[in-house]
C-alpha cells in the first residue's frame, strides 16, 4: 500500500515535470524569432533534457512507517 502510494507520487512528479520539456508548436517560434527565421522549436523549451545525459532524481514523498503506527 505504501509503496504503491509513493509510485503514484513519483509518476505524478514525472508527469509534471514532462510538460516542462515539450516543443513549442510552429507559431510561437515565428512569433518570437520573425517569419523568416528558421529556429528549431526545442530552442524555446524551458528545460532542455535527455534520456541518457540527464535524470531528474526525483525521490518519493517520505513516508511513516506503518511499524510505528
């Protein structure tokens, strides 16, 4: 029970963190760098992350020992 509780909270931490690292859709690039710039759109992402580089290193939420009570 309690592991599974602290799985839910580590996806719901990955989740959001996930958005931080999306694209931006084409309008926004051309919005901001004019209509004749070609720009990659990952350039306007906040967060710039691999999968084999970088992790995120999020922990679990801490947890009282069910032992104690």
């Amino acid at each position: 029970m309690v592991v599974q509780r602290a799985q839910r909270q580590k996806k719901i931490k990955l989740a959001s963190a996930n958005k931080l690292t999306r694209w931006a859709p084409i309008w926004v690039v051309i919005k901001k760098f004019g209509q004749g710039k070609r720009v990659h759109p990952s350039t306007t992402t906040h967060q710039k992350r691999n999968w084999r580089v970088n992790k995120l290193k999020i922990k679990p939420r801490r947890m009282r020992k069910q032992q104690l009570g």
